[in-house]
C-alpha cells in the first residue's frame, strides 16, 4: 500500500487557501471600472453621466490599487517579479494599443505618433504603475509611519509639474497612498474591517451617493469643490487655486479610503458570479480597452437611441460592462494573454517567467 507523505495535507491546504472574497471584490471593481468607462462617453452632455461617472471613479481606481497593495506583501517575490509581470505586459499591450491606434486612425498620422511608451495609453498606466510600486514595495515597508509619508507625498506631488503625464507619474504619485494602505494592511486588520455593521456600511455609501453630487455643485472661489480631473489625479494642480486643487485631493484621500473600507464590509465571502471574474481580473482590465475604445472611435456613444431613456440606458450599460467583464475573464482569454506576455518572457530572459 502507497502511504501519503506527511507534508502532503500541508501542501493541499496550501493550494486550496485562495480566498472567494478577495476575488469578489476584484471581480465588482473591474465591472465597475469598465462602467465607469463605459458612462463616460455613453452620456456625452448629461448631469447625471457626470454624478455616476464621479461616484464610480471615487472608489474604483482607488480600492482596485488598495488591492494591489495588499497582494503586493510579499515584497521580495513583487520586486523579482516586478518586470515579468508588470513592465513587460505594458511594453506590449501599450505597443498592440499603439497598433490598434494606428489602424483606427492611420490617415491622419504616421505609425510613431502612437508608438509613445513614456505616455502610457488610456487605462494601461495602471500596469506601469503596478510595475513601480512593486519595485519598490520592500523599501515602502521599512519607512515608519509610510501611510502618512504616501499622504504627504500624494498631495505634494500636485504641486511638482514634473509629476503629469509622462510615465504617468502624477498618478504613480497621487495614488501611491492607496497602495500603501494595502500594503501595510495585515490580515488580522482586513478581518475587523470584513466584521464591521453591513447595514452602517450600506447607509454610508448611500450617503456618499448624495454627498458627491454635492461637493461637485458647491461653489467655493468661483469654482466647485470636486472636479474631473481630482479623481483622475493624473496632472500637476493648476495655476489657479493649487491650495484648494490640495484640499480637493485630500477629500478624494478620505472619500475613497472610506468607500474602499465601506464595499469590503458588504461584499459577499462566497463563491459567486463575481469570483471567476475577479480571478482573472487583470485580462478583463487590459482587453476591455482594446474592445471600447474601437467603439468610441467608430461613434457608438454617438448614436442616438441611446440619449432616449437615460434609466435604460443605464441598466443597458450596466449589462454590457458585465458581459464584458465576464467574457474577457474566462479561462481561454486567461491562457491567451499568459501565451503573449510569458512568450516574450521567455525570449528575454533565462529563466522561465513567472
């Protein structure tokens, strides 16, 4: 009779110990970022475009980055692998986006108009981002107090104009905060969060929903509170009221960290719907800007049908930012994106990539 090595009950624990809550969680903000996406050119005129654009984008990008940060605690396995699974996938999907650019548009311009790797295109900046903070994730975790040193550096780095576009830093910068957060989160402190009152975190998001409208209509010095670009915080602060371009992203510090704490409290720790989208969540991520952007170019948002029935047209974007979540996070579009980036890891490096 073959006996079962002793170590063999460890090793399936260990394989079996992928949480269905944290792949929820991924699964619900990559639907809503691609909503998010989606709305933005679907209303191109609307108040209410704007409102639900606002509120998405306020704990989207930033609770997918808190994410990020709290899988990033193994911080020497995030720098060894921080090219393979990072750089290399934004050199080639910014190269195949840059591709996609000039089949679109190649009657008004030349091939190297969009081949520009120091400005990452559209969404893809988050894999670039992702790639420094990695790099750096072990030296992030030895400076003391590093949530409140990323808050300062977060709202300093609006002032610094070197910290825009290029290379994405105004956003590598201003969301930094965010990854902290998650990396210096322990399991023991994600629990008590995943325990607070599910019916407070409810009446909380309910009432962002009505504060956020009002701090973008709320006048102050001639200009509103909350702007477009504070949750983009992708570019210096303008000439014009910087102290208050400060205070506006210390508000977007304080309402995103809450609506991040807030949606982990209600999301569900079963397997459901959302558990397969949010295993493969990084393909939903990148391929979704290679399927809306062709229709952007192409004047989907522009048909009129779709400015008849704002509340249909919500649920009808709702329904198709789901399907394409859903269908670009299946197992054969998981295989494909491995086959390219693992390919060029191979051709680059000794090793097999990671």
């Amino acid at each position: 009779m073959t006996t079962i090595p002793e170590k063999a009950p460890a090793i399936q624990a260990k394989i079996k110990t992928r949480d269905p809550y944290f792949d929820n969680f991924k699964g619900f903000l990559v639907i809503c970022v691609i909503l998010s996406h989606f709305v933005h050119d679907i209303y191109d005129d609307s108040p209410f475009r704007e409102y639900l654009y606002m509120y998405l984008m306020m704990f989207a990008v930033p609770a997918f980055v808190f994410m990020s940060g709290y899988f990033s605690r193994n911080v020497e396995k995030c720098r060894r692998t921080a090219v393979q699974t990072f750089l290399i996938p934004y050199l080639i999907y910014d190269l195949l986006f840059a591709c996609l650019q000039y089949a679109v548009l190649q009657p008004d311009k030349t091939f190297h108009n969009f081949l520009q790797i120091t400005r990452p295109k559209w969404g893809l900046w988050y894999l670039f981002a992702m790639f420094i903070y990695r790099l750096f994730a072990s030296d992030i975790k030895k400076v003391r107090s590093t949530p409140v040193i990323a808050f300062i550096i977060g709202i300093g780095a609006g002032f610094c104009g070197e910290f825009s576009t290029e290379y994405s830093l105004g956003r590598v910068f201003s969301l930094c905060f965010f990854f902290v957060l998650g990396l210096s989160m322990t399991e023991e402190s994600m629990d008590k969060v995943k325990h607070f009152n599910k019916a407070a975190a409810v009446i909380i998001l309910i009432a962002l929903a009505f504060l956020i409208p009002f701090l973008m209509n709320f006048e102050f010095h001639s200009t509103t509170l909350m702007t477009h670009e504070t949750i983009l915080a992708r570019k210096p602060y303008g000439l014009a009221h910087r102290k208050l371009s400060a205070v506006r992203r210390i508000i977007f510090y304080l309402l995103g960290t809450l609506m991040t704490y807030m949606l982990m409290v209600i999301m569900p720790r079963t397997k459901s719907i959302l558990t397969q989208i949010g295993k493969n969540s990084i393909t939903a991520y990148v391929f979704h800007l290679f399927i809306l952007w062709p229709m952007r170019q192409y004047g989907f948002f522009d048909l009129q049908f779709i400015y008849y029935n704002p509340a249909g047209t919500v649920a009808i974007s709702v329904i198709i930012s789901f399907l394409i979540a859903f269908l670009l996070s299946r197992e054969p579009v998981r295989k494909f994106y491995d086959f390219i980036v693992n390919g060029v890891n191979k051709i680059i490096f000794r090793e097999k990539a990671v």
